[in-house]
C-alpha cells in the first residue's frame, strides 16, 4: 500500500507488462548512451571544450594584435535599436589559422570575414562576466568565461551574414550585445 | 483534535502524545507535524504567489507586443522568480512533505518541534532577506548568480540560510525516522510514499552541501574577504546544486503521484520492489546529471562530457520511466479491479475526472514524462546541446518539469492536504475543478511558446529580441504564445492561491469523526473484487499501449534533434 507500511514480503521479480516496458525502457536507455560516442567518430558537431588558462589583458592583446594583422574592413551597424555597436573591424584570419573574438558588456569584438569551407581555430574568451556565444541564425551556442581561451575548430559550411548574440546575463545591455561574422 | 483512542485499529499513538484521527483515513496524526506542515504549506503558498506574480510580468515582457518591464526590472523580477519559485515555493512546500511522511503514514511523532521551529524560522528569514535584497536592486544575479557577476552580500547570506535551514527540518525527517523505527511505531517496512520521500531527503542533503561549497566561499568573496572563486568551478559546484535540487522535486513529486493514486482511487504499485530500486537509482545517478548544463563550456574534455551524460545518467532516467509506467498501471489495476474493464482504455474514460486532485495528477504525469522528460534527455545529450545550450528551449523544458510536473502535483495534494490537515473543506469546488486544467494548458502552451522559439534561436534571459534586429514573424509569434500561456498559467496559480487562502477562512468546517467531502472516487461495480488482478501480470494493457506510444514519441523527437544537429557548422 502506498500510504501503510508493508508487512507481506513484497519482493517480487518484474513480470508480464511490466517486464516487457522495463527491458524496452532498458533498451533504449542503452541507444542514447551509445549515439553520443558513435557521434563523436562519425559525426561533425563534437564541442570537446579545448580551453587554456589566460588572463582578460593577455587575450585582448592577442585580439587587437590579430585584428592589426588581419583587419580587412569596417562593419557599421544598421539595426537601429542596437546602437551599442555602431561599428566593427572586420579581420580575416588565414584559412587554417587562429581567429579572436573578445566578449565584454557589451559588445563582441571584432567582427570576422571567413571562407567557406575552410577550417579556422576561433579563440573565445571574456574580459568581464560570462557571455554567451549564440551564432544565428545557425543556432550554435558556446560558452565563454572570463580567465579561459574557449578554443572551437569551426569550418563554416553555409555563405551569408551571421550574427552572434550573447545568450548568458551579463547586466542591463545583454540584449543589445550583438557581433558579427561573415562567410563568402 | 483530540488524543487518539487506544482501541482505532490504524491510531496506535504512544501514550501521552498529542495527536488526532483523521475523520476521513482513519490515520493517526501528530499535532506537532501538523502545526509545521500547515506553516511550511501556508508560507511556501505565499512564495508560489510572489512567484507567479512575477511569472505574469515577465511573460507579459518577453511577449515582445505587450512588452512590458523595463529592462533593469525584467532581470530584477527574473531573478526574484527564479528563486521564489525554484527555491523559496518548492523547499517550503517540501519540508511540509517531508514532515507528512515520516509521521502520519508511520503512525509516528515529530522528532523535535524545537528543531522544526529553528528550521522553519531559519528558512522564512533568509527567504525574506533574499526577496528584500533582490527587490531593493542589489541582487540583479539570475538564479544561477554565475561569478564575477556579483550580488549584494546578504543575498548569499540568505540563500545560505535557506539552504541551512532546510538541512536542519531534513535532520528532523531523519531523526523522526529513527525514533520511529526505534519505538516500533510501526512493523514491516515504510510505505512508498515515506520511501520516496526518504529518498528525496538523501538527495536533498547532497543537493544543499554543494550548495553550501558554492555559496560560502562565494559569500566571504563578496564581503572582500577572500579571493573570486573560479568561475567555471563555480559552475560545476553550482550545478551539483542546482540540477539535484530538481531531482529532490522529481522524487516528492513522484511520491505525490503514488499517494494521490491511492488516496483517490485506491491504486498500489504492482511491483514494489521496482518502484523503490527505481528511487534508489535516483540518488545513486543523478548527481552526474549535473554534468549536462557544462557541455558546451570550455575546460572540460569529450570524454568527461561523454561519460556524465552517458549511461549512468540514463539509469537516472530509466528510473522516471519506471515511475511513467508503474503509476498509471497501478491506477489501471486499480480501475479494473473496481470493474471497470472495458476495452483497452474503458479504465481511463471511468475515472473521476471531476476530481482536481485525480486531473492534476493525471496532467502531471503526462506534462512531466511526454513534454519534460523527452525535451530534458535531448537537451541533455553531449552533442545536441550545441543548438539549445542557453536558447529558450532551456526554460521550454523546465517548466514543463518543474511546474507542469511538480508544481501541479503539490497542487493536487493541496486538494486532499487542505481538507486533511486544515480539517476545513473546500470553498468554491466547482472552480476548483477546472483549476489543474487551465494550469496545464497555460503552462503547456508557454513552453511551447518557449520551445519553438528557442529552436530558432531566441535566448533565454533576453530582455528584448528586436535589438539584435535578426529574429523574423515566426519568433514573435511563438513569444506570443508564450505570453498567453504564461497569462493563463498565472489565473490558474491565482485561482489556486484564491481557493486555499479562502477555505483556510471560509471552509466549512470538519469536525472530530466526520469525513472531508468527497471530490470524487469511483464506486466498485457489482461483481468486482479488491486485489483479484494482484496475480495478472498482462492486466495492464492500457498503460503498456501508453507508454510504448510515449517511447515512440521519444524516439521521433531524439532522433529529429540529431538531424537538426547534423544541419550546422561542423565544430570541434
Ligand atoms: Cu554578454
């Protein structure tokens, strides 16, 4: 009884329907536990979380001495209701090289130019609070934290304009924390 | 309220301590349990009321027409929902469960009223310290309060006091077990309802230690006292907290499920023994499921993600699929045992639909396990979570879980507690009836609402969606739907609060002897006999046809989001 206590004894192997859904229940159990490391060797999308220590100073002067070196052009922002970023540099890292983004309330900076089809290592980090990286419309979401270089190996597969909204609360301008990366 | 006769056959109360016999049960009832289980109830209603208010503005801000709050005050009432609702409704309405279980069903006495009254005053006072703080402006933290974001100190401070609290009124569960057990207070083993409650407590104690590991190190950070702790380990700790303190709910909820079936229907689990190895699953597993809010975070590695979310963690599901289908088929057996056996799903169109208690468990169960606990296992898995991790698909699955599910089941309990243990009856039963539903279809559709635009992008925590200038008519309506189905959500809450708040004053009265009114039971046909399937393991073929088309349900939406994975940026 769910509300007395037991005084049969109420041990009794599973049986019948029961029996049946258990091994079913089982079963699939056993599937979703094995699509996650048949993905991690057959499929593309494996964020494996490569990450190194560094400090907020250190990752922007890795950033601005990228954008020097790389800076291709100038993004002026046209949404009007986000008039936090009226303007970007763009830099174009070498296909197969290492690109920058800073996070900081509340502006990613800078934007990128990619190819598509190649392969980039995009270097992610935070000079303040956590930020969410949110690449839309795509829909890939990362995490970004302050003192961590959030390595992610991307190769963009679709052309067109991207924005990257922040997805984690970082004060009063989260909504308005938009970036942007380029794919031709 | 007088002391129990010595000659009841279920009241066998020691002598010389104070408690009564329940007209209705038959079962006895310590008066001490019952002073802590009316205050925590009553207090964690109060919560559940600030909570909802809140809900309602901030779903009247995300509908991007109405669009509501400013921008500082939709965060500020966000993090005041979140810990009102998550916290402060839940704990207090918990420890009112946890008192009811180790006392009334074990015939037993509360080990401590001194201990209840420290538990009880600790926890009000860092409820209270945490709403002002937050209010006053000083706590704009979120409910996760993730490092180097920063609140005021006494925001920590209260949230540690709240935590404290609850540990010690769980001490009193344990304490009053023990005493229990060693008065032989009763004989056998406990019922499923103290076990699952039991076993919510273990997992209650892990879930408020890590609280404490985060919260105090945290709280001398804020007074300059200490260094900032780290804060991906704050994340990590933090989610030792704040994902177990769910499965704290997941167990009362289900213990809920398993008393209100009985109490409505008469229902027993058909199989013991699987019902609580699957609560032992629960405390043994979950604490991995933690692991499931870090996988897109930088610092740890595929293997680490992998194995955490792997199958340890599904035995932790397995356990709510073993629940998903012993309670309906002990409803089932149930049902045809009274004799009502026609056709496969002849048991369900007989049931006492009209019962708010029966409606909010019947949509808990199926709000929790088809809408929850299929977006929650997805979510979840190491891959998929690249396109949700932070989206409003995120709250889009707890609502359905904390609220859909656990919430409307403490509602249904309220329907049977209030009456028990305010010995008044309810005022307004005709409005009471339909109040589960419209609970269940506000907070269906909001999730919906919530759901769907996350899968295009929208995010959660976001105060406006049209500054980033890239979300088209398809995302503005999905907010729209969140915002109605928050909208009726909040009237059911309302009508909810409203309904106990004026039987606690207007209830009629129930007396020493006589019985609540019935909310409805369904009668045992002629020719019926109780407990003549207990031997027919093939007697439950509803609940085996439901829950196969739950599988399959599942399975379609899994698989669906692997395609949808498959569509984006290859990534390592
Ligand atoms: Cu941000």
């Amino acid at each position: 009884m769910s509300l007395r206590p037991l005084t049969t004894p109420w041990f009794h192997a599973p049986a019948g329907h029961e029996k049946l859904w258990l091994g079913l229940a089982l079963l699939w159990c056993f599937v979703m536990s094995l699509m996650m490391p048949y993905w991690h060797f057959r499929g593309k999308q494996n964020s494996t979380g490569e990450a190194y220590a560094v400090t907020p100073a250190d990752f922007l002067a890795r950033t601005e001495k990228f954008v020097e070196a790389n800076r291709v052009g100038t993004f002026r922002n046209t949404v009007e209701a986000n008039a936090l970023v009226p303007e970007l540099p763009i830099a174009e890292p070498p296909p197969g090289g290492d690109a920058y983004i800073t996070g900081r309330m509340w502006q990613w900076w800078p934007a990128l130019r990619l190819r598509v089809g190649e392969t980039y290592r995009l270097h992610l980090s935070a000079l303040d609070l956590q930020h969410g990286f949110s690449l839309q419309p795509l829909n890939m979401n990362f995490q970004v934290l302050p003192g961590y270089d959030h390595v992610l190996t991307i190769t963009p597969t679709s052309k067109g304009e991207f924005t990257i909204v922040c997805n984690e609360f970082c004060g009063i301008g989260h909504h308005a924390m938009t970036g942007k990366i380029f794919v031709e | 309220m007088t002391t129990a006769p010595a000659s009841s056959s279920h009241a066998l109360t020691a002598p010389g301590v104070p408690g009564r016999v329940c007209g209705t049960t038959g079962l006895s009832v310590c008066l001490d349990a019952q002073r802590f289980i009316k205050l925590n109830a009553v207090v964690g209603i109060v919560f559940l009321l600030l909570g909802g208010i809140a809900a309602l503005l901030l779903a009247l801000t995300r509908w991007q027409t109405v669009h509501l709050l400013p921008a500082d005050w939709f965060y500020r009432i966000l993090t005041f929902h979140g810990i009102n609702m998550l916290i402060l409704w839940i704990l207090f309405f918990e420890v009112a469960i946890l008192y009811f279980a180790c006392t009334t069903p074990l015939n037993a006495r509360l080990f401590s009223r001194k201990v209840a009254w420290v538990s009880f005053g600790m926890m009000l006072t860092g409820g209270v310290m945490v709403d002002y703080i937050i209010l006053a402006g000083q706590a704009d933290v979120m409910m996760t309060s993730y490092l180097p974001l920063l609140a005021h100190p006494l925001f920590y401070l209260g949230i540690i006091l709240v935590a404290v609290g609850t540990l010690i009124g769980v001490f009193n569960f344990f304490a009053t077990l023990y005493v229990a057990k060693r008065d032989q207070a009763y004989t056998g083993s406990v019922p499923i309802v103290t076990f699952g409650a039991t076993a919510a407590a273990i997992i209650a104690v892990v879930t408020l230690l890590h609280g404490a590991i985060v919260m105090i190190p945290t709280f001398t950070y804020s007074m300059g006292w200490t260094p900032q702790p780290d804060p991906a380990w704050y994340r990590l700790i933090w989610w030792g907290l704040g994902h177990q303190s769910q499965q704290v709910n997941v167990c009362a909820m289900v213990s809920v499920w398993y008393l209100l079936s009985h109490v409505i229907l008469g229902a027993r689990p058909v199989n013991e023994a699987v019902c609580r190895t699957a609560f032992v699953l629960y405390i043994l597993f979950i604490n991995l499921a933690s692991a499931h809010h870090l996988l897109v975070d930088p610092g740890v590695g595929a293997t680490w993600k992998i194995w955490n979310t792997s199958y340890a963690m599904y035995l932790a599901v397995l356990a709510s699929m073993i629940h998903g289908f012993t309670v309906p088929a002990g409803i089932e057996i149930a049902m045809r045992e009274k004799g009502y056996t026609r056709g496969i799903f002849g048991w369900v169109t007989a049931l006492p639909w009209k019962n708010p208690a029966l409606s909010a468990t019947v949509l808990s169960v199926i709000i929790f396990g088809f809408l929850g606990g299929i977006t929650g296992v997805t979510l979840g898995t190491q891959q998929i979570n690249i396109i949700a991790h932070n989206t409003l698909r995120i709250p889009g699955h707890f609502h359905v879980t904390v609220v859909g599910g656990t919430s409307l089941a403490f509602m249904g309990l309220a329907y049977y507690v209030i009456p028990l243990i305010f010995q008044r009856d309810f005022i307004l039963r005709g409005v009471a009836r339909w109040q589960p539903w419209l609970f269940g279809l506000g907070i269906t559709l909001m999730s919906f609402g919530m759901s769907f635009a996350g899968s295009m992008g929208v995010s959660r925590r976001s105060w406006d969606i049209d500054a980033q200038g890239i979300y088209g008519p398809a995302a503005h309506l999905w907010l729209g739907v969140l915002g109605i189905g928050g909208v009726l959500a909040f009237l059911g809450l309302l009508t909810f609060v409203l309904l106990c708040v004026g039987t606690l004053f207007f209830g009629r009265k129930i007396g020493a002897g006589t019985a609540m009114s019935d909310w409805g039971t369904p009668p045992a046909l002629a020719g019926s006999a109780a407990g003549s399937l207990a031997q027919d393991h093939y007697a439950t073929k509803g609940t085996i046809v439901l829950t196969i088309l739950f599988l399959a349900c599942f399975a379609v939406y899994y698989f669906a989001n692997w395609k949808a994975l498959a569509d984006v940026w290859p990534v390592r």
